[in-house]
C-alpha cells in the first residue's frame, strides 16, 4: 500500500470538496458532471448503492475526462474490480476492515477507507494507510474531535464526510489535518430529480470558492513530504 497515498493525494488535493452523488438513472451522470465541473468541482464519488451506479461511473469516465470519478461504499472485496472495471478512478469506502485492505492491496485504485476512532486510525496506520476519511464526521465530534485526533496521529489526513454541508465545511477545511472534505450536498436529491443543473453549477461554484476563503487566512493547502 505505499503507492496508495501520494495517488490518493491527488485527488483529496485537487479541490476543497468532493461531490457525493447517488443516482437513480445512470443518464444523468454526464450532464450532472458537466455542471459539477463547470463550477469547479472535478472530482466526484458515485456511491455504490443504486443499481444504476456501475453504468454512471462508465459514463463519466467515457465521456467526462475533465472529471475525476471514484467510487464510493466500497464494502466488499469485489466492489473494487467492479469499480475499476466501470472507469472508477478511486475507491472509497465507510469503515477498514482487513479483508478490503487486502483487496485493496491488489486493486488500481487507491483506497480511502472510514475511520470513526482512534483504534480505527491506529489499524489502517498499521496497514500502512495515512489518508483516511473520517466519517461519519459531525457525528463522531466534528472538528473538535479531528483535532484532537491530528494532535496524536500527525501522519493522518483526512477527508470529511457525514453531515457536512455548505455551513459547516469551512470549520474542517481549517484544520491542518484536512485536505478536503466530501459530501452530497452539491448535488440534492431535489435537484437531482428535477434535472436542475444550473443549480448543481450554483453549489459547486459556492463550494469551490472556499480553497479561495482558505488561501485567504493563510490557511496550508498540503503539508510538505516527510523526508524518508
């Protein structure tokens, strides 16, 4: 696993927010891509949990190259070979267990597993895995809890996500420990549905503005290498 951080870095560094997105019907992937990326956000999860996911993660991947697309609630061994097959850049996943860190060991993607605990931190550390996503995150403490945690495991980063929403990003994207965070309210199940995508292009434009707000105040948009 020690190729998988400086891959998923750039992904988590490429902006202040991934979009999280479940689809119904895999015909929207693109147009709703096109509006994410037309507001700057070109990184996007698909979330594994509809029957139209797989196709979705083909369609951006075959047609949207100025996106990056992963795929998101990654919970079984297969789901990564089903991923990387449809064109999924990136895996991600809600929790680590040993038997995805062993799938994951054998698949293209890098991974970027859940962790809620120390305990948990502390067994994808000893699986070799530094970037992790801390989910579900307002639930979990927040960022009060995310700094407390970056105090003890100075070699994590993070990726938020559970809660998150344009109120609240900009109190985790202030952590030195962050990279980015990750959540769906770029993309709403209203708008979804209603096919509005000039509104995906408002909250996109909206949220890619914040890595403007964080350059503002100073604050690090990646932490330089360790020296090996």
């Amino acid at each position: 696993m020690s190729a998988a951080p400086a891959s998923i870095d750039s992904f988590l560094r490429a902006g202040p927010v991934i979009a999280v997105v479940t689809l119904e019907r895999a015909e929207d992937a693109r147009p709703l891509a096109a509006a994410l990326a037309a507001g700057g956000v070109r990184v996007l999860e698909v979330t594994l949990r509809t029957r139209a996911a797989l196709a979705a993660i083909e369609a951006i991947a075959l047609h949207c190259p100025e996106v990056v697309v992963g795929a998101g609630t990654v919970l079984a061994p297969g789901d990564f070979a089903a991923a990387a097959d449809a064109g999924a850049r990136f895996a991600v996943s809600p929790g680590y267990t040993s038997r995805l860190a062993t799938a994951a060991s054998d698949s293209p993607l890098p991974w970027l597993p859940g962790v809620a605990t120390a305990s948990e931190i502390m067994a994808a550390l000893d699986g070799g895995i530094e970037r992790l996503k801390f989910f579900p995150a307002e639930a979990a403490g927040g960022p009060a809890a995310l700094s407390a945690l970056g105090a003890v495991f100075p070699n994590a980063r993070f990726c938020p996500t559970g809660g998150i929403d344009a109120g609240n990003a900009a109190r985790y994207l202030a952590l030195a420990n962050v990279d980015c965070v990750a959540g769906s309210w770029l993309a709403p199940r209203q708008a979804l549905n209603a096919r509005d995508w000039r509104a995906v292009q408002a909250l996109a434009s909206a949220a890619a503005a914040l890595q403007g707000e964080r350059v503002a105040v100073g604050m690090p948009l990646a932490r330089p290498a360790r020296p090996e």
